[in-house]
C-alpha cells in the first residue's frame, strides 16, 4: 500500500491513483469476507449460509475478484517504487536509506495491523518483498518481465503438482467446519476474543504467502519495468492499440480461467489455483487496458477522480476498510459476524467504498497526506512533515 510522491504535473498520476482506488475495491469485496464470518479461513463454507442467491455471490467474487485486485495493487506498488526513485534521484536523496526506513514503518504498521485489525495482512509481506525490490531496481525491463514470468510459471507448476499428487488442503471437513465455528464465535466476543483469534490465525494465514507472496513479487517486478517504461505517463493515446490487444486477449482467456477457478470452489481446488495463477494476470491487465481508456473519456475522467483520492491515501484507506469491517462485524461493534448472508457483504463494501471516496475527497482538500501516509513519509524522512495544505 504505497503513498504516491506528488507529481510536477498532477494529471501524470491520476490514473494511477485511479487504479488504485479501483484496486482498494476489489480488495474490499474480498476481505470483507473474512469479517463476516469465520469460515473462510479455514477453507469452508458457513453452514448457516447456503442458499441459491448466497451460492451465486460468491461464484460471481472468486470469478471477478478473487486472486486478482492483489495483483494490480502489487503492480502499482513497483510502478510507484520508480517514481519514488526518481523524486529521490531529483532530490538527492539517498534513496536506499530512506526506502529501507519506509519498509520498516510499513513492517511495523502491518504487524499491528494484523494482530489488531485483520490478520489477513499483506503490508508486511509489501516490507519484506519491498527489500527484494531494492536489491534488484537496476533490472532492466526486459530482465524484469522475463523474471516475473518465470516466477508465476513455477508457481502455477509447483501448484499443479501438487493437484496431480492429490494435496487436499482441507483434509478433514468435520475439523474444518468446528474450527469455523471456533473462529466465528471468537471473532463475535469483544476485543480481547478478536485479537486471540487473529493470534491463533496468523500461522494459516502466513502458509497462504507461499503463493500469494511469490506473486506479488512477480506483479512488483512487473510494474517496475512498466514505471521504467513510463508506460502510464505517456497517455492513453499512445498506447491505444495494445490496450485493444490487451482486452482482446485478456478477457477471453483470463475469463475463461476464472471460471474454472470459480468451478472448483476458488483456493481450496489446487488445480482450479493453477489455472489461476496462469490466467488472473491476463484478466487483471484486461482490467487495466479497459480502465484506462475509460479513463480518457469525459464520463471516465470524472470517474477517475472520484477514485483517486482513496488512491492517493491507499495505506490510510486499506486500514480504514479493516477498522470499518471490525467495528460493523465483529463484537468490538456490532457484532454482525456469522449472521450476515454472503449475498449481503458485497452490499456492504459497496457502502463502505462509497463512504471512504468521500471522505478521502473531503481529508485531501485540507491535508497533505492521510494519516498513515503522514506517519510513513515521517518515518522515511526522520522528520514531522507538514500536513497541513
């Protein structure tokens, strides 16, 4: 969850700050799951919820969202690593320094996060892949693009061999349902129950990481060669016609793996993972390819800046989504956890996207940074930026 340097031309980075927002959504419908109840964790279904319209929900969200808004916030967190390189290199800055201090507020702000909020965190696998990133900013794009594609293929190869060898990730469904229940019934108490539930889910959560932290890296690698390339300060006018390649591609193929993905029940089919490994970045870039000529329309501009703003203060928003799913689920607040249909929490996220476009649209009109991006950029200057405008 990256901040965005201030650009000498605002337009430059509206539509990556657009992309961002978007990405914020998806990511929202996504997680939102796992405040609602404590089934998924563990790799089943809540037994409470199944009707027909519940069913198609969550078909609908592993087909169009699932496995793949983390990979476009990845890809924008290596397009922005460039052009904070390139503010340091205007600067002066030593840019490694300060990017080691940033990954380490970012580090800490994820292990608070996790433990106090959603133990579902990605911003210290961001950290510590973040490392990566600096160790090798001198790729060349090419060498880049090559490396990602290589990461993903091992990936999707490996996952595959485990399907073939019969790897079940939920071995025992009885197991899996009481633990569900464990969980959903721990995440309903109050604060110290939710914050023990965290704790006790972290080590599954961390085994996730062999997959989704490999690629991530492999989306990071990606938008390094793109922010090299300068690919989306040019406009879109330049790059018109690979959009349409992109889309043309993108969909069928991304749809088609999504689909068989979404068929086999989402993460707990491993062959349906590999499929997806394979096929969610293609559909991601459609995604992308799509945004960005709408985008460059009257109607999509107006479109873009509603999302930028939640984009620009991406960190403060991801945190927000989770304090807003703690205190609308779990005990802390209202306690709606294990009682809300699946059917209803894309509901939900809809409303709380809505409710952080305008707040972030109002915050940014009189500061600077938001607040965990105020707190990141003090950590990785040593010194209290201003705030206010």
């Amino acid at each position: 969850m990256t901040e965005t340097l201030r650009p000498r031309t605002p337009t430059r980075l509206l539509d990556v700050d657009a992309l961002r927002g978007f990405a914020l959504f998806g990511i929202l419908v996504v997680n939102l799951a796992y405040f609602a109840s404590g089934y998924p964790f563990h790799l089943v279904a809540d037994p409470a919820h199944g009707s027909w319209l519940d069913d198609s929900v969550e078909f609908g969200v592993r087909l169009l969202f699932e496995m793949k808004f983390y990979l476009l916030f990845s890809f924008l967190f290596g397009y922005s690593f460039t052009l904070q390189l390139a503010a340091a290199g205007r600067a002066g800055a030593n840019f490694t320094a300060r990017f080691v201090r940033r990954l380490g507020g970012l580090f800490v702000l994820g292990g608070l996060h996790a433990v106090l909020l959603f133990q579902g965190d990605i911003l210290t696998t961001y950290a510590l892949l973040g490392l990566v990133l600096l160790a090798v900013h001198r790729i060349q794009p090419r060498t880049a693009v090559i490396a990602a594609g290589a990461i993903v293929g091992v990936v999707a190869v490996g996952t595959a061999v485990a399907a073939l060898a019969g790897v079940e990730l939920v071995t025992d469904q009885e197991a899996a349902l009481a633990a569900g229940r464990a969980s959903t019934d721990a995440l309903a108490g109050g604060l110290g129950s939710v914050i023990g539930e965290h704790l006790r889910s972290l080590p599954t959560m961390a085994g996730s990481l062999a997959v989704q932290g490999p690629l991530a890296l492999a989306a990071f690698l990606v938008g390094l060669a793109a922010g090299r390339r300068k690919l989306l300060a040019d406009g879109v006018g330049r790059h018109t016609g690979a959009l349409r390649r992109l889309e043309l591609v993108g969909y069928p193929i991304g749809l088609a793996g999504a689909l068989v993905f979404a068929i086999g029940g989402g993460t707990t089919n491993l062959a349906g993972l590999a499929v997806s490994i394979l096929t969610a970045p293609l559909l991601v870039s459609a995604y992308v390819a799509t945004l960005l000529r709408v985008f460059a329309t009257p109607r999509g501009g107006r479109l873009a800046r509603a999302l930028a703003p939640a984009g620009r203060m991406a960190l403060s928003s991801y945190l927000g989504q989770s304090l807003l799913g703690v205190l609308i689920f779990t005990g802390v607040g209202l306690g709606l956890t294990g009682d809300t249909p699946p059917a209803v929490v894309p509901v939900v996220a809809v409303g709380i996207f809505a409710v952080q476009l305008e707040l972030s649209r109002r915050w940014l009109a009189r500061y600077r940074y938001g607040p965990a991006e105020w707190v990141l950029r003090a950590v990785t200057n040593a010194e209290l930026p201003r705030m206010r405008r």
